[in-house]
C-alpha cells in the first residue's frame, strides 16, 4: 500500500502539530501556505491523496472552485456552508468545548466536555454531571453527522445553555492542549486517522483532572527563567512554548487549578515566588 500524501492548509502552529502526528504514523504532509491562490492549490493537490484545509484560511468560493476541480476536500464544502448557517451567539461568561472527529465510514469520537474560563480550561467540566455530558456529546454526535463531517471540530458553546454556538475551530481547538497531555488520543492524531479512514484511537483521560491556561511572559524576564522556580516547585507541569500554554493533570482538581495559576501568575511577573 502507498503511503498517502495529505495536503494542509492551516496556521503554522497547526502545520507543526500535524506535521510531527504525521510522521510518527509515516503519514507524508505537504504543507501550504495560507497565502497561495487557488490555482496554486489545485496544481499542489495533483500530488496529494486529498486535501485538509482550514476554512478559517480559505475563502468559501474558492473552496468551491477547489472542489469542482476534483481536489478531494476535507471538511466538504457542504459541511462549511451546513455549519454557516446556524446562528452564533456572543460570549457572554464561561463556555465549553466539544471536540469531535468523524471518519468517512462514520466512525466518530469526541473527548470528555471541557470547561473555558478567561483563564484556565478544566476538563472534564466541573457542575455538569454524567448524565449532562452525555447529552452535550450526543448533540455534538448527531451535529457532525447532519452536516456530514469528515476530519474534526471543535464546538464553542455557551455554558448555561450548550445549545447556544458561540463559534467553530477546525484545525486548532482551544482545548486541544489538554487533551495532548491528557488524553491517550491526541487531537491531530484523531483527526489524521479520520481523514485517512482509520481505526479511531481512545479519547479516555489518563487522569480523572485536566487543567491547562495561557502563558503570558514576565515583559522584565524572559521564556526561559521562570522554569527554574515552576519545574522545581512542581515537576509535573507540562509546557509548550509554541503556544504558551502550561498544563497538569491529576486527580486533585483544587491543587491543579492552585498549580496552574500560580504558574501562569509567576511566569507573567505578577508573583515573585
């Protein structure tokens, strides 16, 4: 069998994330770049098995002119333009994040609901129970299969009323920091083996918490000191300085948010220890 080549259209921080997916399960990916005209598009994907495109970076005429010059395009346009219409609504507070892969055969997973605050996520979402999030999941299910999804997306809802779409991420979900250290399936690997029809990996939590946040850098230090103080107070917590994120994952979900934000407030300046 050839190893299939995918073409991605997406920020470089994602083309980074897939890439390294990519080549731990011998997946070649051309990456584009997001100012490339459509021509150019539909003369790269001559090479590729199909394209993967970010319609945040991609206007949808020329999603349209892509697909009728017989370019294979993930997610189908009839899914962006499903998806266009359904109304959005302001964020208002603290929203939740659903994330869902779906395969061309219809095979789908999702990830435990998460919790979006202006500083932290939590994961799974705290004051929903089992019952609740069961329900929030199946709507996020019967959504992607509606609208014919293929690849995966992230959901933005209000947290009071998950009925409410805020907005749609395609290729670079808010929480999918979380689920890379936290989850046995990350997200762009979920999202490489639905385009490529494979076999869905487990979504399952390797603890009971995830919390992760922002870092924003001390604007008198550097990216570098405040690792000697956060590592050496807790040598659990993960960093990724590609996105500035700081995460933990446990099953003491008190001590992990007292974690994570004193590390976010020590690596911005705001605490000296």
């Amino acid at each position: 069998m050839t190893i299939p080549t995918i073409g991605l259209i997406a920020n470089e921080i994602v083309r980074n994330n897939f890439s390294q997916e990519a080549k731990k399960l011998g997946i070649e990916i051309k990456l584009f770049q997001e100012e490339l005209s459509t021509e150019r598009v539909i003369e790269f994907s001559k090479n590729c098995r199909f394209l993967c495109i970010d319609p945040a970076y991609v206007s949808t005429s020329s999603l349209r002119t892509i697909e009728r010059s017989g370019s294979l395009i993930y997610p189908p346009i009839s899914t962006v333009e499903a998806l266009a219409k359904i109304d959005r609504h302001e964020a208002t507070g603290p929203m939740l994040s659903i994330l869902i892969t779906r395969s061309p055969h219809a095979q789908i997973s999702t990830w435990p609901v998460t919790l979006v605050t202006e500083n932290v996520l939590i994961t799974p979402a705290p004051a929903i129970n089992e019952e609740q999030a069961i329900e929030i999941q199946l709507s996020a299910i019967k959504l992607a299969s509606e609208i014919g999804l293929i690849g995966g997306i992230e959901l933005i809802v209000n947290a009071d009323d998950f009925k409410k779409l805020i907005t749609v991420n395609w290729t670079n979900p808010i929480s999918s920091y979380s689920f890379d250290i936290g989850s046995v399936t990350n997200y762009f690997e979920q999202y490489l083996r639905s385009v490529l029809d494979l076999p869905l990996g487990d979504t399952a939590t390797l603890n009971p918490f995830i919390v992760s946040g922002n870092l924003n850098t001390d604007p008198d230090s550097d990216d570098y000191r405040p690792y000697l103080h956060l590592m050496a107070r807790n040598p659990k917590l993960k960093f990724d300085q590609s996105t500035k994120k700081v995460g933990l994952i446990g099953d003491d979900l008190e001590n992990l948010l007292t974690e994570v934000i004193h590390a976010q407030q020590y690596y911005s300046g705001e605490i000296q220890e």
